[in-house]
C-alpha cells in the first residue's frame, strides 16, 4: 500500500484545488489522530471538501466524510479565527510536499500550511509566526508549536525547474548509489528514481561520481520527459498486485508493466478509492472489540494533545503577565482600588480607555487584557503574583490530566 504522498502527487493537488480559489470556509472539522476536514462554499460549485486524512492524505473528496457532532479545541480555534474566510492563492513550496493557502480576512491575512512529511501536520500561520498547529514538534533544527517563528524545512532540490548543470552537482556531489540519490538528493522518490534507472537502462547501484558526461545528459532528459509527463497529467494510475494496492502515479510507469492498471480522472479520485479499499480490508481483518479500542485510543490521543496544548497555552499566558510586569501590576492596583470607590459602570468606561484592556467583568472582578498577542484574564482582586501563580497552577492541572490520560492509552493500547 502507498505510505504517504510524493512531492508530484503534492503538485497535482495543489493543481485541483485551484477550483477553491476565491472559495469561502464555511465549516471546519477535527476528528481521531489527525484528520481534518475544511468544508467550502465555491461560487457557482456549491459546497466542495478538504479533507486532510490520517496526517498523510491531501485531497478533494467527492463524497463527505462522517464528521463529529461536537468541535475539538483545534476545530474551535480555526473557526474562530478563519470562518468565512476567502480562499487567496494555493500555491506549493518549491517542490516540497507541503501546501501554502491564503486566507483572507478583513483583519488579518493567514496562512494555511498543510506538511506531508515528518509525520504530518496543519498549522494556521499569521506574520510569520504559528498561531496553532495539529502536532506540536520541537527537534535541534526545527521547532513547531504555537508562538514559534513558522521556520520552512531546508528547501530541497527541484527537479522540476533545475539545470543540467544543477543536475551535475547533485550527482558529482554524491555518495550513494545512482537510484537513493536520485530518490533523495534529487527530490523525485523512489518509484521515479526507479522508473528512471529502467528507462535509462543504467544500473541503480551505479555510484554517480563514475557517470560519463553522455550519461548524465541522459538521465536528465528522461527526468525532463517524466517531470513533464507528471505536471501535465490531470488523471492518476493506480497499481494493483494481486488484489492489493502498490501505487498511485501520475503517468504510468514501465516499473509496474506487470501489474494491474487503474485510471482515474483525479489525484483525488484515487485517493479517495485507495482510503476506501484500506478501511474495507481493514474491517474484514478487524474483530469489533478490536475496532472498539481503535477508536478509543484516538478519542484518547486527541484529549491528551489538547491538554497539552492547554497547559503550554497557560504557561505562555502565565509568563507573560511577568514579562508585562509593569503594565499589569499597575492596571491591578488601580482596578482593585477604583473598584470599591466607583460603581461598575464607571470602572468598566476607565478600564476600557487602557490600549491593552480588551474588556472587563466588575460581577466576577475579572479584566481580560491583551499581552504580547495572548488574551490574559486576571482577577483585580488579587495581585500580579496571585494571577500568575493561579494561572501556572491551571497549566499544571491540564499537564497533570495529560500524563493521567497518557497512563490511560497506555492500557488501551
């Protein structure tokens, strides 16, 4: 079965959805370890989906999955803040597997980036930095989470725009053999790498230092001839070997000459019909009970992500009322102090000529601020060590729930 998407199935993707350009989100859906669907209204089309499937799949169903009733807290956030928003331009980074769409706002202008790799991902950007993501990630070159600076992965070569000198260099420089860097160093994947190989009739195991120059200008044709056959193709191959799905391309390929050949009119379309072989298989295989603690365990792994990105939210907003020390400290002395000489009405119209007091509650002595862009509710009552020691202590509930439900998915797995 195919594992994840190519940097040419990204490509023709990018291609369908530009029919959503110009589109607006209507709702947004989050459901199980990482499945996301954006419902669209297309002007003239009716409704169209995108569906981002299992953290690997990318693509534009015909027909609408079974979403939940009730919205996640990632569901909650997107719709909180790109409802209604128009589609701008989808576009694809270089040629890495990862989606870039415009939404437009009469405030804000975001960015909606979808990652194919490294496990999957959605993240909802604003100015450059991570608003929200599905998957929180920090590694030494690269850290993914709410507040970072969004950072694109080291871009990779594109063969779909390169020279036949820039070709030479990733060759000459290499030191594997022909086919793993023409899979990897060469971005094509290793059905290409392989298909490549077999039209050339040079051995894959060749190393590319020892290629003559008339060598080297053949596989950079064939790579022209195959990248330009993809990029045109508005149809997908879909591969079968006894029964079982090998493959999805879009062109056929000499290296599957011996299997079954299906073709559809979309990158989706065979999609779409691989998902649904994989699930039907998948319940044959699958005894109920089995099929019961499945979806339990991604009830379980969606709670814990959200306490976890509940305690991080609260830390975040706990330091800083520290780094606004200043501010906040002064904004509490005054509140508590006016707050038993005026009336609410009079402290609420003080309160709100502060630039950054978004709103106040006398009935609870609640005033919410607005603090290195996060929203901060304080209590006026107290002081600014008692707010920030209230709300590190929230944070420390939600960790605490986290690492109680982690014990829980432990034993259901």
């Amino acid at each position: 079965m195919k594992k994840e998407m190519s940097s040419f199935d990204v490509r023709a993707m990018v291609n369908e959805m530009a029919v959503l350009e110009g589109a607006h989100l209507d709702k947004i859906f989050h459901w199980g370890a990482g499945n996301v669907l954006f419902r669209l209204n297309v002007q003239g089309q009716g409704k169209k989906e995108l569906f981002f499937s299992d953290k690997r799949w990318l693509y534009m169903p015909d027909q609408r999955p079974e979403t939940p009733a009730s919205p996640t807290s990632f569901a909650s956030f997107l719709r909180k803040y790109v409802d209604n928003a128009r589609v701008g331009k989808i576009t694809q980074a270089g040629f890495d597997r990862i989606v870039i769409v415009e939404l437009l706002k009469s405030e804000a202008d975001y960015k909606l980036i979808f990652e194919m790799f490294g496990g999957g991902n959605v993240l909802l950007v604003l100015d450059g930095k991570i608003m929200n993501c599905l998957i929180h990630k920090v590694r030494k070159d690269r850290s993914v989470r709410p507040g970072d600076e969004y950072v694109m992965p080291r871009s990779r070569f594109d063969p779909t725009s390169s020279t036949l000198e820039l070709f030479e260099q990733i060759l000459v420089g290499s030191n594997t053999d022909l086919v793993r860097t023409l899979a990897v160093d060469a971005g094509l994947g290793g059905q290409y790498a392989e298909e490549i190989c077999k039209r050339t009739g040079i051995p894959k195991n060749v190393k590319p230092p020892e290629l003559k120059s008339d060598d080297i200008k053949k596989i950079h044709s064939v790579v022209n001839d195959i990248v330009a056959s993809a990029l045109s193709s508005a149809s997908a191959v879909m591969y079968r070997k006894n029964g079982e799905i090998i493959d999805i391309t879009l062109n056929e390929l000499h290296i599957y000459d011996e299997y079954e050949k299906e073709t559809f009119s979309s990158m989706s379309a065979a999609i779409a019909s691989m998902i649904v072989s994989a699930k039907e298989e998948e319940s044959e295989t699958t005894d109920p009970e089995t099929e019961k603690l499945r979806r339990r365990i991604d009830r379980q792994k969606e709670t814990i992500e959200e306490y976890r990105t509940e305690a991080a939210d609260l830390k975040k907003r706990a330091d800083s009322i520290y780094t606004n020390y200043a501010n906040v400290n002064e904004l509490l002395e005054v509140l508590s102090v006016q707050s038993k000489k005026i009336g609410w009405d009079k402290l609420r119209e003080g309160a709100m000529k502060i630039s950054f007091v978004k709103s106040i509650d006398p009935s609870k002595n609640n005033v919410t601020v607005n603090l290195d862009d996060l929203t901060v509710t304080l209590d006026y009552t107290k002081g600014i060590d008692a707010n920030a020691s209230d709300t590190y202590q929230k944070g420390k509930d939600f960790d605490d729930k986290a690492k109680r439900a982690t014990t829980a998915l432990r034993e259901s797995e």
